[in-house]
C-alpha cells in the first residue's frame, strides 16, 4: 500500500524494418581502414570509438599499476590507522594515571 503512485516511463522499442547488421560492419571497417590510411571523404566528421576502451584495454600494465596503487594506498592507510590507535592508547594510559 502506497500513499504515492510513481508512473513508471514508457518505453521506447523501435525494431527497424530494413536492418542489415553486415552492411553496417563492413562500412565501419571500411571508415577504419580509410582513417588509418589518411583517406578523408567529403562532409565526413570524425567520431573516435573509444566505448569500452578503457575497461577492455588489453594492457596488462595498466591492470598491475591500478593493483599496485591500489596496494600502496591500502597499506599507507593501515600504518595511519595503527598510528592512531597507539597514539589514543598512549593518551588513555596517561590519563588514567592522573
């Protein structure tokens, strides 16, 4: 039971009727290859696919120096937490000496 109803929004579900999914992979090839090789066509703009690039680099070393960073951030954040205890119980003990 709910006191406000939230209108969920309509969908949008358009299946094109003339689709040709090879058609479309080969002009991409084609504008790729044309690209590498320094051809430009008229009225073409350039849009750079990098969707996905980043998270499916095939680089390993990009992998190793995140873990790394990762690694050394984790440990330099432990040494200040243990610090910090030590300090609080120094503290404590003298406190409660008083």
């Amino acid at each position: 039971m709910a006191f406000f109803k939230l209108s969920q929004p309509k969908g949008f579900n358009h299946k094109p009727i003339y689709y040709d999914e090879d058609k479309e992979a080969h002009e991409k090839m084609v504008a790729k290859a044309k690209r590498e090789l320094g051809i430009k066509e008229e009225g073409e703009e350039y849009k750079p696919d990098i969707k996905g690039k980043f998270r499916n680099s095939s680089s390993a070393n990009d992998h190793e120096y995140t873990f790394n960073f990762r690694r050394t951030a984790e440990k330099k954040s432990n040494r200040h937490l243990i610090v910090l205890v030590l300090l609080l119980l120094i503290v404590l003990f003298f406190c409660s000496k008083l």
